[in-house]
C-alpha cells in the first residue's frame, strides 16, 4: 500500500539502511531523532523495523540530512506518489543541498543548544543574533578602513 503519509509495517529495509547511515553522522540516536522530529523510541522501532511508518514531512527531513534526493527516501520509505510528485514538480535528480561541513566545536555548540529548552534556547539565540549582528558591524567597519588604507590619496 503506498500512502501518501505513512508507510505500513514491515517497511523497506532501505529506508534503514539510509538511517543508519545518517545515523553514523551523528553522536547519539537521540539527537537524530530530534533533527527528524521522532521520539528517540520511535526511531529505535522503526531501526529495528518493528514500526516503519514515517510521514512525508520527517521524509524531507531524512533527505535533507542525508543529502539525498527527496524522491529516493520517499520511495525507501514506500510513497512513491509522493515521490513521483516531487520529481514531476522538481525534476528526478534534484538533490538537496548538502548540509554545510561543521566544525567539531561547531557541531558541539549546536548539541548542547538542542539538549536546552526550548525556552532557554529561545532567549540565547535572540542574545546571539544581537551578538552577531554587532560583529557584522564591527567586521564590516574593519573591511572598510582597509579598503581606505590601500586606496591612493589624493593630492590637495
């Protein structure tokens, strides 16, 4: 059966093969279930393929994560409507960005965000917009008064 939302049980195994894979990215399983909006037990089933269904949303996610095309994890996790939508709509090869290479500290600062709530995280990331939006200043000042440096004065 292939719903445009859910996959039954006894899912393709590819679509835990594309899990693990992701999942080999990441520190802890918990963590990857949060970035695909799943309880850490319902990632756990649908791993051990006790539970399979996963919507078309937390599909994008997967693809976007993983890096691939949204139609193939759709089509791992059995919805190939929605996959053939997509490919209609996008072309069949169209791949998501890839996700930015991190640095390790970069990728630790974002873990101990998440491990915040939501609260907290809220009020740090206005604290770090500011932050940076001072920086932008400062940087783009800097940038400036190099380029006046290296520009010929005129006579007068």
């Amino acid at each position: 059966m292939d719903d445009p939302t859910t996959t039954p049980a006894g899912g393709n195994s590819n679509l835990q093969a594309i899990l693990q894979s992701v999942l080999a990215q990441y520190r802890t399983q918990r963590a990857l279930a949060a970035d695909l909006l799943l309880s850490e037990s319902r990632l756990g089933k649908i791993l051990r393929k006790e539970q399979t269904s996963m919507t078309v949303e937390r599909c994008l996610l997967l693809a976007r994560i993983a890096g691939l095309p949204p139609s193939e994890v759709l089509r791992a996790a059995r919805k190939s409507r929605a996959a053939s939508l997509i490919e209609q709509l996008y072309g069949p090869e169209r791949a998501v960005a890839p996700r930015p290479q991190l640095t390790r500290e970069q990728t630790e600062l974002i873990r101990r965000l998440g491990r915040l709530n939501n609260t907290t995280q809220k009020k740090l990331l206005e604290v770090l917009h500011h932050i940076l939006s001072i920086v932008a200043v400062a940087d783009q000042n800097e940038r400036d008064r190099r380029e006046d440096a290296l520009e010929p004065k005129a006579d007068v």
